[in-house]
C-alpha cells in the first residue's frame, strides 16, 4: 500500500483531514469509507488509518495506529549526475529514489547531452517523480533535487566521502573500496556519475587535483550512464 504525505498539523483529535491527495486517494484510488489508508508526516510517523469521510475535496481518516517508519539509510546517500535524455533520465531519479537516495544533483558536465536550458526546466518534474517513487516506496521523507550546477561548485560543498565512478582511471573497484572503507552511520557519501560520453579530460584533472575524491571501477563491463547509477547505488546500499 503506498503512503502519502502529511503535515502532522493535519492531525487533530485522532483524525487526519487531507485535501492535497483527496484526487488520488479517492478519484485515482477508488478508495471507499472503511478502506485502510497510510500517511506519514515530515517526522517520519506512520499513521495506518480508515477512511470515514469524504467531501468537498477533503477526506477525514481516523488513526487507528502510529509508529516510526524505519525505511530510511544510517548515512546519508547523495548523487550527482549529468542528466541523460527525458525517459532515461526519468527512470534514473525513480531508481535512485528506491535506492535510498537522499538528495540529487544535476550537474553540468563537458559533455553533457541536453542543452542547460532545457535542464533548467526539469528541477520540478524531477521533485514530483521523487515523490511518487517515495509513496511507492514507503520512505521516511521525499528526497531533494537541486538546482542544475557545475562540478566546480558542488565540489566546494562537504561530503564525508566523494566517489566517482571512473574506471578510465582506476583499477579499483566500488565493491573492493568499500569492503575496505566501510561507510559509518551518519556520514554523508556523495556519488558522482557523468554522461554517455564520459567526463572531459579537464573534469578528470579537477578529480586528481582533489585529495578527497576517490576514482573507482564498477568492474570489467562497460555500462551505460543509467545503468551505471544503479549499480554504484546498489553496490552501495544493498
């Protein structure tokens, strides 16, 4: 059963009264009064709940029992990755929103194939997207997806670990570097991945003048730019 979001200044006297998914639940869903329903707030509570009422666009569902949502990552999992064309990329923020990400960054690259105007425009299909995926999912919250921006100035920002899947450069596989540096609860990992063409040499120099980005291999095959984003999460989290 998917969740939906609330804020939990919705909850008064044990019900939940909801305009903002009353199309979905009722129109969409065909949900009817005595159905079971699941909401959680912005502090991660579940509330499981029955239907009791609905009209002028609100519904009102009584709780009948409310716990933590446990579906959430010790560490926190970011990505950074030049957007691919509109259904791949589409399915790249789905996945790595089951996958436990936390927050998404467009970036800019040399050889990015869509034109940054056209990017520009996509911050909000992209957000909508993640939130679809973290009802399915039943995750705690709803990921962000930044505005579009350059290597340069997300390098800037704090990371606890910065891994880049590059294995132009590297031996190394992301499996084999973390059997040996095991990601700790609370730190924040930032993975990086570049478009179909590949990072220009100029972006690889910015990588090795870093001394706190790791180039790593996702091993012998060759993969394509969304496949890549899965199986850097995967290996990461699974």
């Amino acid at each position: 059963m998917p969740h939906f979001f609330i804020n939990s200044s919705q909850i008064k006297e044990n019900k939940i009264a909801d305009k903002e998914n009353f199309n979905h639940i009722i129109k969409a869903l065909r949900t009817k009064i005595g159905e079971n329903l699941k909401f959680i707030d912005e502090n991660g509570m579940i509330y499981e709940s029955i239907l009791k009422k609905c009209e002028n666009n609100e519904l009102i569902a009584e709780i009948s029992n409310s716990y933590p949502c446990t579906r959430y990552l010790d560490f926190e999992l970011c990505l950074a990755q030049s957007p691919l064309n509109s259904n791949s990329q589409n399915t790249i923020i789905e996945k790595a929103t089951e996958l436990g990400v936390s927050q998404i960054y467009p970036i800019y690259t040399d050889n990015c194939a869509v034109k940054k105007s056209v990017l520009d425009n996509k911050i909000p299909k992209w957000q909508k997207i993640m939130q679809e995926a973290s009802k399915q999912c039943e995750r705690a919250f709803v990921p962000v997806c930044h505005p579009l921006t350059t290597l340069n100035e997300l390098l800037k920002m704090k990371f606890d670990k910065i891994l880049v899947m590059a294995e132009k450069f590297s031996n190394e596989t992301l499996k084999s570097y973390l059997l040996k540096n095991s990601i700790k609860n609370g730190e924040i990992v930032l993975v990086i991945i570049g478009p179909e063409g590949g990072f220009s040499n100029e972006e690889f120099d910015l990588f090795k003048s870093l001394p706190n980005v790791k180039m790593l291999s996702l091993g012998k095959l060759i993969l394509k730019a969304d496949t890549a984003v899965i199986s850097a999460l995967g290996n990461i989290v699974l």
